[in-house]
C-alpha cells in the first residue's frame, strides 16, 4: 500500500463478484474469521444459489473487500463482509454496506437482516452506523459457542 493511502479513504470501485474472483475473496476471508467459509462455499454460491448476490470492492485492480447477500422475496440477509487487513479503517465497510442498501432498496427490499458475534464490536459499530438495529441473540449460534446478535435495518418503514 501507498503511503498516502494510510488514513486516507480509497477510490474503490464495487461490482459483482466473478469466479475468478474467488482466490483473492478467499485469502480475505481466511484472514477475516475465526472459522472462516471454505472456498468451495463462495463457489457453490456463485454457481448454484440463486438468490445469492455478492460483490467485491476493487481498489488499483486488487480485490480489498467483498460482501455477499440472499434475496428472499422483500428480505434481503448479509451471510458475509469483510475488508482485507491491509485495507481496514479506510471507509471501504462502511461503502460496502451503503451499496447493499443502495441495492437493496432498488429491488424492492424492506429490511435486511444479519447476524455478529456478540465480541465483534467493530462490525456492530459499522452496523450501528448504518442504521441497523439489534432486534434479538441467537444462542450459541457459532460453532464454538459464541451467541450471535440478530440486527436488522428496515428500509420502508
Ligand atoms: C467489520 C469490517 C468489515 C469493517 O470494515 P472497514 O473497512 O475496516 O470499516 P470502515 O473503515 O468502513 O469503518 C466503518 C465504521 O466501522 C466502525 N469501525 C471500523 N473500524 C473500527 C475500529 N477499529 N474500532 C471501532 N469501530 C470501528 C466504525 O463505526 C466506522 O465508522 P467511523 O469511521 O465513522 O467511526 C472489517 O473490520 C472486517 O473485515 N472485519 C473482519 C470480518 C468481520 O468481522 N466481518 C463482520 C462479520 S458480521
């Protein structure tokens, strides 16, 4: 990374993400979770899922950030996000998130929903930011036993 680019915030561009996306989308998610998706997941949604949408954040033709939606009628769920390490606390989360709602509210959706480690106050904090609110906690939602907050943003109210 560039010098300059340290705190400034980036000139990104998001489209939907590509098969031969899904290495680059992969090492970020590896870096990101805890227990992280297989690679084989981001391929099965690409390939198979029809109501997937995913989209990556593209800054000098690198992929520094992805996220994924489902599309369920007016509910639109965000099954992931996430910024590579490098990249973070540059505002590329918070665009991400302004282009799903952006998205979601030209394909008529009403409230989207998803769901945080009670732990990730970062990505609450973004959440938070944007509108969501928390509506409930799964319990033991994680595989290792973390609760997981259910937060919601209503788009017609
Ligand atoms: C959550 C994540 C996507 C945020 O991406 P990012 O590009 O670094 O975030 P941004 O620079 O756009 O920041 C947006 C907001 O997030 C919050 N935030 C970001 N970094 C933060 C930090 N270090 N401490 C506290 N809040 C923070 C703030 O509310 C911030 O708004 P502000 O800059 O106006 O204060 C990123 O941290 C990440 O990839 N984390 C690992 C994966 C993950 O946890 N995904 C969420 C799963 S539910």
């Amino acid at each position: 990374m560039k010098e300059q680019d340290q705190k400034t915030e980036l000139d990104i561009e998001i489209r939907p993400m590509k098969f031969e996306d899904i290495d680059a989308v992969d090492e970020i998610n590896r870096l990101s979770f805890s227990n992280p998706w297989s690679r084989e997941s981001f391929e099965r949604e690409l390939t198979s899922n029809k109501i997937a949408r995913y989209f990556v954040a593209v800054y000098n033709e690198k992929i520094v950030g992805f996220v994924g939606l489902w599309i369920i009628f007016q509910e639109a769920q965000i099954t992931t996000i996430a910024v590579h390490p490098d990249y973070r606390g540059k505002k590329i989360g918070d665009r991400l998130l302004d282009f799903v709602i952006e998205y979601c509210l030209k394909n008529q959706v009403r409230n989207i929903i998803l769901e945080v480690r009670v732990s990730n106050t970062i990505a609450q904090n973004l959440y938070y930011k944007k509108g969501f609110q928390k509506i409930g906690v799964r319990k033991w939602y994680y595989k290792d036993g973390e609760d997981a907050l259910v937060m919601v943003k209503k788009l017609f109210l």
